[in-house]
C-alpha cells in the first residue's frame, strides 16, 4: 500500500496525506487448512479511502535537538529504535502525537520512563527531554507517526455478519514496514478522480477524493493478509453473493477483477492466473495474475496503487484479491487467495 504519510516530531500536529495504499507489504504465511467462513460473499471491487490510527505511536527515526548545551539526541541516548512503539510515558498511555508533544512539556524536562514494544516483546526505557531555545519546547529528538491514510479497494462483504476485508495486505509503516499496530480506522466513501498509469519501474497509482463526511465501515484488525472491519453501511456493498472457490478448485488459465477505476463505478476486466503458488512460509503471495485487458491496460497500465484488494473471481467463485505489482511489469502482479483473507479475519 503505498502510503503517503507524515512523521513527525514528538512536538507538532499529526498530518494526514491522501495517496495510494501500497501494493507491497510485509507478508506473513498463515494456515492453508481448513478454515470456518461463509460459503459465499459479495464481491465489491470499489475504491474507499483508509484511515488508521494506531495503538501507540511508531517511532520512524531519531534527530539531533539544538539544545542550550549543545545538539544531543535524548531518543537514540536512551536506547529508543526505528520501529520501537511507544505504549506508556511514565504511567500514562499515548497513541497521539499531540499527548506525547503535551506530556513532555508538562514533565519540563524530568526524567522519565519510557514503556514500548519492540519485536513484540515490551521494553522500558529511562529519557531526559530537553528544552529546544528555538521554540522553547522540550524535545526527545524522536519522529514519531500515529496515523495513516490512503485509497484502496474493498474485497468482499458478508451480508449476514456485516464484516468486510480489504486490500489483500496490511498496511505497514513506510519507514520501517512494520505491520502498524491498529488502535482505530474507518473506511470512507471515495471516488476515483484520475489514474497515473504504470510504467515499468514507475507503479502508478488511483487518485482518489475521499468523503470525509460519511463512515461506511469500522476497522478491527490490520493484518499481514488485509484490513478487516464491520460494515456500518451494507447497502454501499449490497450486490450478489458468490460462492468462495476452495483452494484445490483454482487452476491457471482465465480469470476476471473487479476494479474501480473512474468515479465510483466498479467494471470487469479480464486477467490470467498465470501460475497458482503452493503455499509458503512467509509469504502471502498465492499467485501470479497477468493482466489481459486491453481496456485496463490503456486505462491504468495494468495493476496500480490504489487497486489492491480488487477480488479476483475464477468460473463464476471468487477466489481472491489483487496485492501487489511487479514494479519492472505493472501488467503483472500477485493475488492472495481468499481463504487466507478470511483466515486471517475470525469475524467472517
């Protein structure tokens, strides 16, 4: 998902930038087996914008602070890491950078400790902020995000639970590409207002204007596999329900996506599954797809930002979603299967 976003320091209002969720992501093999899911989902195919906030706030890098004393750097003395996720200062929890920016200007510079996770596993750290004369803020030199934002598409929706998975892949941290930890997220209505095509070694991408106005759905995990949700606007994604293809019954050979690529209106197009991958550890990509198209393929230049998650349907059953592209060939690009995405979402 390519995700144009912002850290920023540990003194400052977060920004959101709107752009395209990235097609790659950090990808982790989950259970092939059998799996409990409904027999059949809607496919949707429609683009909406993403947001995520995350439950604590991700550290992205270290800086130097001008103090009085000289330029010293409070985060990197302390033992604080690129991808460390600050949970706690001293007892209280953060997952903004606003409580962060006000807690240390309310401590003035003491000593504090630091609660953060790292590789999973919890750490505590012991900081001095300093004071910055410039500004006359106290700093710990870290750039910190706690939110992200971008276009992608909505897989499928299951009318009797209400639940919903997108993207195919997770939305990870551009700086670190770590898996962002989920604290909140919504999905919003978007319209797609133009296309940068794909050219090779270029992805192109959705452009897309979000409604900021209306929620269409509510996130509850962000997984390597996608982000799944509750849906609280069924009838956005009302449509008819398809049977979920079982893994043994996908073979190479022609298949269709669902994709939308102007406005809001969702169109097929043809594809191939060009080679159906036995199932790896540590790895999310189930298979080869080749766009066949001539109409995606003057429109977008094949597989985009922005059109991850598209579902991928095969003898009338979807069989899964578009990931991510090949960045020398946009016309090609990887799908998970659609069993793996429900796996990895226990609510549908």
């Amino acid at each position: 998902m390519d995700l144009n976003e912002e850290a920023r320091p540990f003194v400052g209002a977060a920004v959101l930038r709107i752009a395209g969720l990235l097609l790659a992501a950090v990808l982790t093999l989950w259970p092939a087996t059998a799996w409990a899911s409904p027999a059949a989902v809607v496919p949707v195919g429609r683009a909406v914008g993403i947001k995520l906030f995350s439950d604590g706030v991700v550290v992205v890098g270290t800086s130097e602070v001008a103090a009085e004393s000289g330029n010293v750097n409070p985060a990197k003395d302390c033992g604080l890491r690129e991808g460390d996720i600050i949970t706690h200062i001293n007892s209280t929890e953060v997952d903004t950078i606003e409580e962060v920016s006000a807690l240390l200007q309310e401590l003035e510079g003491q000593t504090m400790s630091i609660r953060a996770i790292r590789d999973e596993k919890q750490v505590q750290l012991t900081a001095t902020p300093v004071l910055c004369p410039a500004d006359g803020a106290y700093k710990l030199g870290a750039w910190i995000r706690d939110s992200m934002a971008g276009i992608g598409t909505v897989t499928f929706y299951d009318p009797s639970t209400g639940a919903f998975g997108a993207l195919g892949h997770g939305i990870n941290d551009a700086d670190t590409a770590l898996l962002m930890p989920l604290e909140s997220g919504s999905i919003l209505p978007a319209t797609v207002a133009g296309v940068e095509k794909g050219k090779s070694g270029a992805p192109g991408q959705l452009k897309g204007v979000f409604d900021t106005a209306s929620t269409l759905g509510l996130l509850r995990a962000n997984t390597a596999g996608g982000v799944f949700g509750t849906m609280t606007n069924g009838g956005w994604a009302d449509g008819p329900a398809v049977e979920v293809a079982a893994r043994e019954e996908v073979r190479t050979g022609p298949a269709e996506i669902l994709c939308n690529i102007s406005g809001d209106r969702v169109d097929r197009f043809q594809v191939e599954i060009a080679k159906v991958f036995a199932p790896r550890e540590g790895d999310c990509r189930d298979y080869l797809i080749k766009v066949t198209d001539q109409r995606l393929l003057d429109a977008t230049g094949g597989i985009v930002q922005g059109m991850s998650g598209s579902p991928i349907l095969q003898n009338g059953k979807i069989v899964g979603a578009v990931t991510h592209v090949m960045v020398d060939d946009p016309a090609s690009g990887y799908g998970i299967y659609v069993g793996r995405m429900l796996n990895l979402d226990g609510a549908a």
